[in-house]
C-alpha cells in the first residue's frame, strides 16, 4: 500500500495483538466473576444441608466445572448456540464488548441479589 511502511505493519499487528490477548483476558475475568455469582446456587444444597464442607464443596465444584467439557462434551453450549448470531459478526470487538456487558450484568445482579444464569457458550 501506498504510504505504510513496515513500521506501520508492526505497529499494526502489535495492536491487534493487544487487543485479542486483551479480550482472552476478559474472557478470563468473566469466567471468575461469573464464577463467584453462580458459586452459591451450584454449591449452597450440599453445604446448608452439611453433607460437604465449603472447601470440599468448592474443590469438587471447581473441578466438576474444568473436567465436565471433556468428558461429557460442550453440545449444549453448541445447541443453545446455534442460530443466535451470525459468525461474520462475532469479531474480535464484538466479542469484548459482549464479554464487558456480561461482566457489568454479572456485578449489578450480584451487588443486588438478583438471581440469574448466563450460559457461556
């Protein structure tokens, strides 16, 4: 292109190397705060009833929650998925902003007591 030079590339890939690892790194803050939201509705039974102490409730739940994928597969998330947005949509700005108001959903309704779910697909 008339006018860039390979300063101008670099800079470029460089941006947008920060913007996807910024937006993994969303995805990780909303993975927690969705986390600690939910923590008690997936947990509260086990530990009000006293069969589990909270520490084993959590250890349990935490690794129910990385090894479920693998072993019982994602096709709910790709059934609840499927058809809600076309994919030359879901771009790297998109996705942040969708992971952003997720995150401000997640705190309003936890700082007010509103219970919800949000499916993470």
């Amino acid at each position: 292109m008339v006018g860039y030079t390979i300063d101008d590339n670099k800079l470029m890939i460089e941006f947008t190397l920060l913007v996807v690892y910024g937006t993994i790194v969303t995805a990780l803050l909303f993975d927690f705060v969705n986390g600690f939201h939910d923590s008690a509705n997936a947990i509260a039974t086990v530990i009000g009833t006293r069969v589990l102490k909270p520490l084993q409730a959590v250890v349990i739940a935490a690794i129910g929650n990385f090894v479920g994928p693998f072993i019982f597969g994602t096709a709910v998330a790709a059934t609840v998925g499927k058809g809600i947005i076309q994919l030359g949509f879901s771009t790297v700005p998109i996705i942040f902003a969708a992971l952003i108001g997720a995150i401000i959903w997640d705190l309003i309704t936890w700082y007010l007591d509103f219970r919800h779910q949000v499916v993470m697909l």
